[in-house]
C-alpha cells in the first residue's frame, strides 16, 4: 500500500478526525473491491447490509437533529466521511439521503411530515433519492429509493412515496452509481422548505459531490503511486522515471487541491454568507470534475494495458469520476456560472 | 476541520481596523513600478509608511516589532491590502524570507542587528543562492569563503538575483568546506549574510525580457565577511537554505487575495471588450476564477493545520506547482481576452471606458505575465517540484543517481 505523506482529510480537528477514522475503518472492513466486485455481479449496486453498519455506526443520522434520533452536527463534520465514501467508491445514496434529503426534511416546517422519515433514515430503514432540477436531470439510486424529494428550480420540494415513481433505469456509466428518469403519477406532498433551507441543500449536493470526487480522485493517484512502484520494466521500477513521476506528482497536486477546495466548501455552508459559501461550493465542483477528468487520463495511462481489463479494479474508479463529475453541476456550466456573476458583481460594484 | 475565519468577531475588529488605516493611507495612485529608481524610492516610503502604522509585518512576534496577529488575522490583513489596490510589497527577500529563517536559526545579536531594517525596509534584502552553473543542482555551487582569522574571504558569482540592483545586502549560500563537499555535495554550504557595499562586491543589473532591471548578477572578489555573520552552523547551511525554500514555496498566507483582485479585472476586461456573452470568455474567466477560489480554500486549509500544530513540510512543494501555474493562467487569460491588443504593450486606451482600476491592472499586465512566468522557474523549478512531490510526498522510487 501506499505511504505517502499527504495530510488526511479532517486532520485540523480530533472530532472530524475520529469520524474520518470511524468510516475509514468501516469501509475498508466492509467496502473493499470484494465488496465492489459483488455488487458489480449481482448487478445490485445498494447492499441493504452495508448500508445497516453505515446507519449503526451513526454515519447516516450524523446531520440527523438530535430529537429525531440523529447526532445534529453540523455539515462540515461529514465532508471527510464523503471523501472517505469517495475514496472507497462506496456505491450508496450517502449524499442523497443522509445529506441532501435529510438537510430538506429536518428544514420542513411540515415536522408532522418530515419527522417519520427522519427516524426512518436514522434507523437505516430508507433510502431518499433527490432531484434538484437542472443540478439532477437523472436520479441516482432510484430504484432503491423508498421516497422521492423533487426540488424544481423555483424551489418548490415535493415528496413521493416509491409507490407513486415511474422509474426508467438507464444505462448508467458507471454500474456502481445507478441512475434512472423518473416520472411521479401524481403531485405527491407539497412539502414546505424554506428558501433559505432549499438553497443549503443546493449548496451541500454540489460541494458533497465535491468531496466524493476528491476521495475518488485519492483512489486513483493511490492505485496509481502502488502499480508504479511494483511494475518494472528496463530493470527498475517504472516510477523511477521521471516522465512517470512528474506525472503522478501533478496527479498530487490536483488531489490535494480538490480536497481543500471541497473540505472548505463543506465548511463554508456553516461559516460563510450564502453568496460566498455558493462560490466555494461552485468553484469546488468545478474543480473537481476538471481536476477528476485529467487524473483519470493519467491513471489509466501510467497502468497501460492492465488498466483497461475487467478484471482489473481501476475502471471502477476512472467510470466513478466520470459519472460524478457529469452529475450536480458540469465544470463548464459552474465555470459559466460563477465568470457571469462575477462580471454582473463588478458592474454593480460601480453602479 | 473548519475554518472560522469569517466569522470571529475579533478577526471582524481587526478587519475594520485594517480597512479604515489603508483607505486613509493607500496613495490614491499608483505608484510607478519599482523597477525604476522613481518607483523604486516611492515604494519603498510606502514601506516606511506600513512600518509607523504598525503593519510592515502583522504576523511576526511582537518582540520582533510585529502584533503576533496569528493566522487569521494575518490572511484578512492580506485580503483586505490586496482589496484595497495597496503597492505591492519590495522586501520580500527581507520580510517573508531572511525575517522568518533569521527567528529559527539566527542568533539573538542577528535578529537584534537585521531584523528591525528589514520591518522598516531600511535594508532591502536579495537572496544569492543560484550560480551560472548551479541552478536546479543547487548543492553543486562554488562560490567559495575561506577562513581568514575571524573572517570569511568570499569569492565567486551569484546570478538572478531578485532586486539585486536595488539591494542593500544578500543572504547568499557559499562553500566553506570543499572537502566535505567531495564526499557528500550537501555538505560544507554556509548560509552567509553580506553586506553589498563591502568591498570586492559587484553588482551588474540584468535586463529582464521586458527591459526592466529586475534582476542582476553579484560577482565577489576577496570579499572579507566576519564570521558573526554566518546563521546556523558553518557548513550546515543547506539545512538553512531549505527552510529559507520552504518559506518560499509553501503558502504566503492571504496571497490568494491579490489573484482574485487580479481576477476582478479579468471579469472587467471580459465587459470591456464586449465579451459579457461570449461562452468561451466566460468559460476561460471561469477557470481562472475557480482556481483562485481553490486556492483561497487551500490557504484556509493549511492555516486550519498550522493552527492545530501540524507539520506543513509536505505541502509547500504542491503549493509552489499550483500557485505559479494559477498565477501564469490569470495573465496568459489576460493577454487572450485582449484578443489584438496583447501585442501592444499596457496601452490603456485598449481598455475604453473601463475603470481605473481594470486600466491600472492592463498597464502592467504584460509586466507581470513576464513575472508569472518566472515564478515556474524561481524557488526551485516546478519539475524540481514535481521530483520532490514524486519522491518525497508520494514515495516513488529515486531515479538512478549517475555515481
């Protein structure tokens, strides 16, 4: 395995420490490519059983407020968890239900409503998939999903018992990260979120998925570092050349950077203004995805041939990043985004 | 981890401090560039001016003349300088390098002779480390001092040296023990402080490819330096040299505040040229902005683990990589979104109506793209990086050394 020096996410701080180690330990117990490959073969990505030990270990009520059985801690506190989930290219609905959903229901006035399924996702009994408009045209996990949460782009949220989703599976990229069109058969629940609490939700899918890229993207510069090191070719070790090196260094360069841009972009939701924390959330994406898309060419291409087999795990990670970096926000549609505000910002700076 | 960084009332306090000191004391214009004499002089009475309010060096202990303002504080004094269009600083030698490695291995009578100059920019510093044939082999140097009762007798040649044409004294790296060298190449490096109107000094401006004297070259003959003036222990100065690097390379805390002022006039150039609805423009002002974002996010990161003691060694490598390539994208954007008249020269009338802000930053733009491209090469060069990163970092294997 790898020993790189290369700082841990959460190190600042020993609570967000423990929960990183909390979840690495779990993971790489529970949700190791054994765990991956099965999943692959039974054509089944969510696994009811890993998803209990998430919900024992209380990974999936941490945002959960506390008088509905959950931890209430604040949302910074699980952006190492997802990195570590990203990492492990955990195939489960952990953003969408127990980030993004659970941010929606815990925010609903309507508590007589909300507050069932909060308890239901505390004790690990549901999985909650969203849709967050033009974020979300495809709906990860539907299939698995027991509730649909609807979020338009007017921030109308309307809920959806399963029973009431027509689910069109597509043929997802990554087999591992399912995604579906979903049509509801009715208007189901108009549930009523707060603008406020709609716009978090926005803010925590697109820098959640940050994170989830950032520890993918730490898979792939890890398996990397391993296979250059144990494959030799001219009698050494390929990664004693440097035109392989410089290439894994600048694999580093854009992991580390994705961390920090999706860690403080976690943190921002909590500490920042709504306006600054949606940059640093854009601006995390945006990076992510570009920073995964250039990883992956390297990976694959400093594996060669092995790569590019079945057999071989590394596809798991270059289909995971690329279908993460295609989902809550494209590079090019954040980039746009953020360079068009800011050009309306400093119009409007002089008046 | 978290950072509280906007939200403690105390860093609020300061920030205001800071806000209402520079909007009364940034010069309304700007000044020209120091690479002039003119601009040279006018910078540094503006550096003069920072050290009697008390802010030449916010983050230094207090017994250094500093207000130990911490890291937070620090970044939002950088965030708000940079905002307000304040000069760019001239001691960078002096304040974020000879300062910082003076406290961790100088003496008590060095810090207590350099140090208040270099707060007051009294002395401008310049750092003597590359030679004409020793630049990525740094260790290979051969300016050499030998012993000569209680002094040193320097003789040798340092080149690119950052504002040696303005300089008062150089830190320089010189070989004090050939025979150690021989064996091991690190080995018998002093870390050397000299002053540049010693004796036997010579100082040859060199023009930079935009014209301006920006760096020079220092040639020594039988320059004599007293011994008292060597930091760390004599032939242990690589030891001193890679701190002096690590300070170089790892994060300026609160930089990350003059790339977004840098960015700001991009957004403003973009409305300038009449590029507010062109995709590709704003996909390229996009990237720009967003790396500037991730390195904001950066800077706060690695504070969060300075703060909590952590060892930042590892770091300052993909810090370097990252920040010269940042910075060389926001100029290169720049001279792309003039489209035509990137081959003029700063002419503001370029710009139209812009303001004068966007009009002050296109005026030295090409300057400072020149500058971007340096700071690839500077400090190390970012394939030195790329080795470090690749070695030491992540743990590859070393290349075969030639023996």
């Amino acid at each position: 395995m790898t020993a790189t020096s290369i700082i841990p996410p959460g190190a600042a701080d020993e609570d967000r420490r423990e929960l990183v180690r909390l979840t690495t330990d779990l993971l790489g117990r529970h949700s190791g490519t054994e765990h991956l490959r099965e999943r692959l073969d039974a054509g089944q990505a969510h696994d009811p059983r890993l998803w209990a030990r998430l919900a024992e270990a209380g990974l999936v009520s941490a945002l959960v407020p506390e008088e509905h059985g959950g931890a209430g801690l604040d949302p910074s506190y699980v952006s190492g968890v997802l990195h570590e989930l990203g990492r492990h290219a955990t195939p489960e609905p952990f953003l969408e239900t127990a980030v993004v959903a659970v941010t929606l229901l815990a925010g609903s006035t309507d508590t007589a409503y909300a507050g069932p399924w909060l308890e239901r996702i505390t004790a690990g009994e549901v999985l909650v998939a969203v849709r967050l408009g033009g974020l979300t045209p495809h709906v990860v996990h539907a299939a698995d999903a027991d509730l649909l949460l609807d979020v338009a782009d007017d921030g109308t949220v309307r809920a959806h018992d399963a029973s009431d989703l027509e689910v069109q599976e597509l043929a997802a990229l990554d087999a591992l990260r399912p995604l579906a069109l979903v049509r509801p058969g009715t208007d189901g629940v108009l549930l009523a979120v707060p603008p406020a609490v709609v716009e978090r939700a926005r803010l925590l899918a697109v820098a959640g998925a940050a994170c989830l890229l950032a520890g993918a993207t730490r898979a792939l510069l890890d398996q990397t570092v391993d296979y250059v090191t144990v494959r030799h070719q001219f009698g050494r070790p390929v990664g004693s050349f440097q035109a392989v090196k410089h290439a894994a260094a600048d694999m580093a360069v854009m992991s580390e950077m994705t961390t920090s841009a999706a860690l403080g972009a976690l943190d921002a939701v909590e500490v920042s203004t709504p306006e600054d924390a949606r940059r640093r959330a854009w601006a995390a994406k945006a990076y992510a995805g570009d920073a995964a898309a250039r990883a992956n060419v390297s990976a694959l291409q400093l594996h060669g041939g092995i790569g590019f087999t079945w057999e071989y795990h590394l596809h798991l990670w270059l289909k995971r990043v690329m279908s993460l970096a295609a989902s809550y926000g494209t590079t090019s549609a954040l980039r746009r985004e953020l360079a068009r505000e800011l050009v309306d910002r400093q119009r409007e700076r002089r008046g | 981890m978290s950072d509280h960084l906007a939200t403690q009332d105390d860093v609020d306090a300061f920030r205001a401090e800071v806000r209402a000191w520079l909007a009364e004391h940034v010069p309304a214009e700007p000044l020209p560039a120091w690479t002039s004499r003119e601009g040279f002089d006018l910078h540094r009475a503006w550096e003069r001016t920072l050290f009697d309010g008390g802010w030449a060096a916010v983050d230094w202990p207090r017994e250094y003349g500093g207000r130990d303002a911490g890291l937070r504080r620090s970044i939002a004094f950088a965030e708000e300088y940079y905002r307000a269009g304040a000069p760019e600083r001239i001691n960078m030698g002096g304040l974020y390098l000879l300062g910082p490695v003076l406290m961790q291995h100088g003496t008590p009578e060095q810090c207590a002779r350099w140090i208040p100059d270099v707060l007051s920019c009294r002395t401008i510093w310049c750092q003597g480390f590359s030679e004409p044939g020793s630049g990525s082999d740094l260790a290979s140097l051969s300016t050499r001092a030998d012993l000569d009762g209680d002094h040193f007798v320097v003789n040798g040649q340092k080149i690119w040296t950052s504002m040696g044409a303005f300089a008062d004294w150089i830190f320089a790296l010189v070989r004090t023990d050939r025979e150690a060298g021989r064996a091991r190449k690190h080995d018998g490096i002093t870390f050397l402080c000299i002053d540049l109107r010693s004796p036997g000094v010579e100082v040859r401006p060199l023009a930079m490819v935009d014209g301006t004297e920006g760096f020079a070259e220092v040639y020594f003959t039988d320059v004599r330096v007293p011994v008292t003036q060597v930091v760390g222990e004599v032939g242990q100065g690589w030891r001193v040299a890679m701190s002096t690097l690590g300070f170089e390379r790892g994060a300026v805390f609160g930089d990350h505040a003059k790339f977004s002022a840098d960015v700001d006039a991009l957004a403003s150039v973009v409305e300038h040229r009449g590029l507010a609805d062109d995709t590709q423009a704003l996909d390229e002002l996009g990237r720009v902005l967003v790396e500037t974002e991730v390195y904001r996010a950066n800077v706060y990161r690695l504070a969060a683990l300075a703060e909590a003691g952590g060892n930042l060694d590892s770091t300052a490598s993909i810090n370097k990589v990252f920040w010269t390539q940042m910075q060389h994208d926001i100029f290169d954007t720049g001279l792309r979104l003039m489209q035509e008249d990137a081959a003029v020269v700063g002419d503001p009338a370029a710009l139209g109506d812009a303001p004068p802000g966007t009009r002050r930053a296109w005026a030295d733009w090409h300057h400072r793209y020149w500058y971007a491209r340096a700071a690839m090469i500077f400090g190390g060069t970012n394939e030195i990086q790329r080795n470090i990163i690749s070695e030491r970092v992540l743990g590859l294997p070393l290349e075969p050394r030639p023996s």
